[in-house]
C-alpha cells in the first residue's frame, strides 16, 4: 500500500511498541500471517484503549473503527461470493437470507468467542462486562476490523480465505436457508390474522461511543418481548428472536 494511503495507520516510531499481540498465535487463529505488524495492532485496539495508553493513542488514534468499517464490507462480499460457489442452484433470496445469518452480530461473537479473540484486544475499563468478560459488540467488531487489516495487508483473496477458514461449516451447515426472524414474526401474526408486530426504542445502555439498543417487540393480544443489541436493528432481530420462542411454548 502506497505511503498517504487514507486507512493507513498513523504511526509514531516503532509500532510494535505500542502492543505486545502475539503475531504467531493469532495467525493460528484466523489462518492468516500478517506482513505488516501494525495492521494487526490497530485492528486488536478498541477506542476505549487510548485513553489510558498514551503510545496506543500515538498510533491509532482512531482504534479500530476505521478498519472495522471496511472489515463490515470485505465480510459481506466475501460471504456473497462464498455463497454463489456453494449454492450455484438457489435463488437470490435463498442466498440473501444465507448471507444475513453469516454476517449477524450472534454469528461473528460465536466465531470471535471460538478462537478466543477477547484476550487480545485493548480495551478501556469500561469496556468490560460482568466478571470482566469483553463485550460481545466490541468482539464482533474486533473481528472485522480483522478482516479489514487482512484486506490492507494482503488483499481480498487472503481476507476471503480467512473468512472461509473461521466460518468453516456454517457455510454449509444449514440445510435450507434460514428465515430471517422478523419476517418469521410477521408471518406468524398474518397466519393468525393479526395486526403486524409493533417495535419500539424504549431506552439506551451503556457509553456514548459503543451503546446498547434496548427494544420492545409487541404483538396484539400477547405480552411484549424485550432485547438489547449493539444497533437499533440489531437488538429488533433479536427481540423478534425472543418473542418467537416464547410464542412457540404457548
């Protein structure tokens, strides 16, 4: 990558000054051996970090923002194409739920979680969970902005082949391609000739750069469901998820 490039990091002397990452175990665990230290450092720093580590805040100066936003759009290419090889005989809107289901937040945290990301990203005291446990949008995030500094660091082909490598089965392991959950809800409330199901925002958690949604799922006649995510879409997913479940021991 050519010097001025805009997502390259802004460096101050040595960059691996500024995180002792164990480069070989996290190769091990994404399948993927960085050329470029640096890239790996700033995808692994959380904003939460800076504050606190004054080289980690020389160095990134955004944590991992930035490559987590291009992480998000190297993911879900990928996947598509990963899943036009795979599933040559399906429709577009077959795959399109495939695809959803692959690049949800649940997804990402069970493969970060798997490989055991959480013990290599920078955080900020706040940024921790019950019992100090990391928390689950910020290991999603973690670990697109992964795939983002695999992009910058060796190209589509090689964040393509780690997105494989980590997904593994999932790929394939569903038989039929699952139903996105609000749809399922709506479907459910139409078979039984009610009204659609209602969603609202009925607060925020947590910090002002990494809050949580908390949402309200209603149906006519039944009692409302309630869940958190790291976005507002999120956590209606998420609410559908619960309202389901709950509709199904009735």
């Amino acid at each position: 990558m050519a010097a001025g490039h805009p997502l390259q990091p802004l460096l101050h002397g040595d960059p691996l000054n500024a995180t002792d990452v164990d480069l070989a175990a996290l190769a091990g665990r994404i399948g993927h051996t960085f050329g470029r230290a640096e890239l790996a450092a700033e995808a692994l720093t959380h904003r939460g970090a800076l504050d606190r580590r004054s080289e980690l805040k020389a160095a990134f100066p955004h944590g991992n923002e930035r490559l987590e936003f291009l992480g998000d759009r190297v993911l879900s290419l990928a996947v598509a194409d990963l899943l036009l090889r795979r599933f040559p005989h399906e429709h577009e809107g077959e795959l399109a739920r495939r695809h959803a289901a692959l690049v949800r937040a649940e997804t990402l945290v069970e493969i970060a979680t798997t490989i055991g990301l959480g013990i290599d990203i920078r955080l900020g005291d706040s940024e921790r969970g019950q019992g100090g446990a990391v928390r689950p949008t910020i290991l999603a995030d973690a670990l697109e902005a992964l795939l983002g500094a695999v992009f910058l660091d060796a190209g589509f082909a090689a964040s393509a082949a780690c997105v494989e490598y980590l997904w593994g089965d999932r790929l394939t392991s569903q038989a039929a391609a699952p139903r996105d959950p609000k749809t399922a809800l709506q479907e459910w409330a139409q078979a039984r000739r009610l009204p659609l199901p209602s969603y609202r925002e009925v607060g925020r958690e947590g910090p002002p750069h990494a809050p949580l949604f908390v949402v309200d799922v209603a149906i006519k006649g039944h009692e409302p469901a309630q869940a958190r995510g790291g976005s507002k879409r999120e956590a209606e997913r998420l609410a559908a998820i619960a309202l389901l479940e709950r509709l199904s021991r009735q």
